[in-house]
C-alpha cells in the first residue's frame, strides 16, 4: 500500500463497432425513437404550467407513449429511461449556470445516440487480439474494435468495472463509448516545470520555454481536391434544385461523402491532439494557457451590415471551424491529463498577450511587426522574437504575478484582490456609530 493512497477515477472510452447495414438500420431506428421521445417530453415540459411539472408525470406520459406508438417500442426500456433522465439533468445543468436550456432536436444537425445504462447488460469479452464482442440489446452480440485494456470479465471488481454505455454515431458510423469506473494509486505531485501555451499563428501552440508543436495538413493533396471536386458537386446541384422539391438521392450520397471527409480531418487532428497533450502533460508540472472567449469564438466573422468583418472568406474555412473549436477540446484535453500526471493547469485572462512585450512588459503600439515577429519598439528595449513565442511568455508571465483565473460554477472567474484595509481607516471610515 503506498502512502499516498488510491483515488477513484472515471473515463470514457470509445471504440468503434463493426456492425452490418442490417443492424445499423436497427440502431438508427432505435436512436431517431429516442430523439423523438426527447422531443415530446421537451414539448410536454413547455405546454405543461409550472407548477404542475414532475418526474411521475413526464415518466407516465413516456410509458403510455411506449405503448400507443409501436415505432417507440423499438427502443429498449432501459434507454427510454435514459432519455428522461438525461433530458431532466439537462435542465439541471441550465438551472445551475453550466448550459443553455434543452431544445428540440431536429432530424438531419442532432448526433444520434442510445444509451445503455447498466454496465451488467454489455456483457463484454475479449475474444481477439483486436475485437471484444458485446452485447447490445435487440441487436445481440457485436463486435468491436480492443484498442485499451478494460476492466472485464476477471479483471473486473466492485471499485474497477464499467458501468454503462453510449451507442453514438458520427459520420464514420457507429461507435461505442463506454463508461469505465477504476481506482488507481494517486499521483505524485509533478515536479517539472512550469510552462505558458499560446495558439500561435505560425505554429500550432507554441511553448513559453521555445518549444513548439506543429502539424501538417489533415488531408492529403489528392483528399483535398476530392473534397473541392464534391463540395462544388453538392453546390452546383443544390443552385439547380426548383425551390421546395425534395434534396435528391444522389445530392444526399454527395453530402455523406463530404460529411466523411471531413470527419476523417477532425479523427487525425484529434489524434495529434492526444498525442501532443499527453507529453506536454508527462513533461510539465505546471501548464498556462488563456481563458477561452466564448463570445469571440461565436460572433460570426461576416460582421453586422453596417461594420462587416475582414478576411471573411479566411475565417470561414473549414481550417479555421476546426482549429476555433479545437482550443477548447485541446484545454479540456490538457485539463485531465495534467490532474492524471500530478500537474495542474491554470488559465488566465487573454486580453493583450500577443501585443504586449514579454520582456518589458509595455504595450508599444506597432511592435507585432508581422504574424510571426514581434519587435519591441518601446525605446531602451527593443527585445526581438518569435510572436506566437512572446504571448506564450506573457501567459505564463500571468501566472507568475498571481493573475490566474479560479474556477467557479464550471466557469473561471478572476480571482478577487486580497486587499486589507488598513485598521485605522475602516475604524474612522466605516463605523456605523
Ligand atoms: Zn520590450
């Protein structure tokens, strides 16, 4: 037993399922079930008043639905079940500040998933090198793809097991994500050294220490003109379609095509991604990045009418859709990973790090002489360097002068100014008498 004690933890792993056209038609038609359900618990919320809302009423409506419609029967109990919960922790979250409320789920934008709740349905077991088979209910025993070692069959115990499910499907099919339970020993507190992250512009993040990680193109040359070749395909057929007749067969096949393509881009970026946070997390004991701006993130880059946005066709690419959305996954990413390696990781303010000069710490204006070199143009400093290199200093700069921003709520918040007051003046000042 070591003297720093076990700590429980929880992951999700996802594994790819290898299932015939035959049982993908199943699970679609078990998920479009759920979705719908969804949708009628969501209508049933809004229409009833207030003060009548309850568990018992939305959990009769949905057993009763199950019944009159046989298309709902499909889904099995178990997931139906999961649809109400998931549906009321959806309120839940947007009560407690960490989500917008749930909405309708449409057919064609809504991820499609069915859950299994109860790890002891799956029935897991490793039947190759690179298979395990489960058990998925009404579709029997699927195979799927053994890329981690999971806590089954004699592996398992009560503290080390898995405890339920997700059946979702992406534009690469369907997959499996299952919800493992271990406990393992705690770590060491990280001894490595501290480090500021910034996303660069010419490097993909770069290190306050002067290091950098970069990637190439998520495509291939000749993956990329195929995606050109359909995406004007899907164009020009969408421009010739008469206005209200249905989107063809073929305009359809032309769009799952794109869609896969550019699932495939996302799977290989995310990979890098895991590959890079994994060793920024076993090198340092102590990760900076900035505080990400939701609102900027949002804000389309076409701009209002009357002030419209530069570079418009830039931001708008799907480089662009991809790296926006990927900070978030990356800080997620580092979030857990450094906790795993005994590390930890702060965020700070964003606004100013890439103008300001990390070595005299004045904002001069003109100084980022272009995207990859900052010159500092403050007389009696002239400091010179990589730009992406400089706000990476500044950020971990930030840190270091006791900038870092707490966490609140699942938000991060700045950290109130200890100031005390001296005792004289709150006596001579603030006394009610
Ligand atoms: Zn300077």
């Amino acid at each position: 037993m070591s003297e720093r004690g076990v700590e429980r933890r929880q992951f999700g792993h996802r594994a790819e399922l290898a299932l015939s056209p035959v049982q993908c038609a199943k699970l679609d038609a078990q998920a479009h079930a759920a979705r719908a359900m969804w949708n009628q618990l969501h209508d049933l919320w809004l229409m009833t008043p207030k003060c009548q809302r309850s568990l018992a009423r939305l959990d009769q409506t949905l057993r009763q639905a199950r019944k009159d419609f046989d298309w709902y029967a499909v889904l099995p109990a178990q997931a139906a079940q999961a649809v109400l919960k998931t549906y009321l922790q959806a309120w839940k979250n947007c009560w407690e500040g960490r989500a917008e409320g749930p909405h309708f789920k449409t057919r064609h934008r809504t991820a499609l998933t069915v859950d299994i709740p109860q790890g002891r349905d799956l029935n897991i077991s490793r039947v190759h090198r690179r298979w395990g088979m489960v058990n998925i209910p009404k579709l029997g025993r699927v195979r799927f793809r053994w890329t981690r070692d999971l806590p089954v069959g004699r592996h398992a115990d009560t503290a080390n097991r898995i405890t339920g499910a997700r059946l979702v499907r992406d534009d690469l099919g369907w997959h499996i994500a299952f919800r493992v339970q271990t406990l393992e020993p705690a770590p060491a507190p990280h001894p490595g050294p501290e480090v500021g992250i910034d996303v660069g512009v010419t490097v993909a993040l770069a290190l306050s220490d002067g290091n950098h990680h970069r990637h190439g193109a998520w495509l291939t040359d000749t993956e990329q003109a195929t995606l050109l070749r359909l995406e004007r395909r899907a164009a020009g057929r969408k421009a010739h379609r008469k206005p209200g007749t249905r989107t063809s067969r073929r305009l359809h096949h032309t769009y799952d095509r794109i869609h896969g393509l550019r699932a495939r881009a996302k799977r290989r970026h995310q990979d890098w991604q895991h590959q890079t946070t994994t060793r920024i997390a076993a090198t340092y004991g102590t990760v900076v990045v900035e505080q990400l701006q939701i609102t900027n993130m949002v804000k389309s880059a076409k701009g209002t009418l009357e002030r419209p946005g530069t570079n418009v066709a830039q931001k708008s690419g799907l480089n662009r859709a991809i790296s926006s959305e990927a900070w978030g996954r990356t800080v997620t990413m580092l979030a857990y990973k450094t906790t795993r390696h005994g590390g930890t990781l702060h965020k700070v303010p964003a606004p100013g790090t890439s103008r300001r000069c990390s070595h005299c710490q004045a904002t001069t204006p003109g100084s980022r002489e272009s995207q990859a070199l900052f010159v500092c143009k403050n007389p009696g400093c002239g400091w010179t360097g990589n730009a992406d290199h400089n706000a990476a200093r500044n950020i971990l700069h930030l840190y270091r002068t006791g900038h870092a921003l707490v966490p609140a709520a699942g938000r991060a918040v700045a950290r109130r100014a200890r100031r005390v007051k001296p005792t004289g003046a709150s006596q001579a000042g603030n006394s009610p008498r």
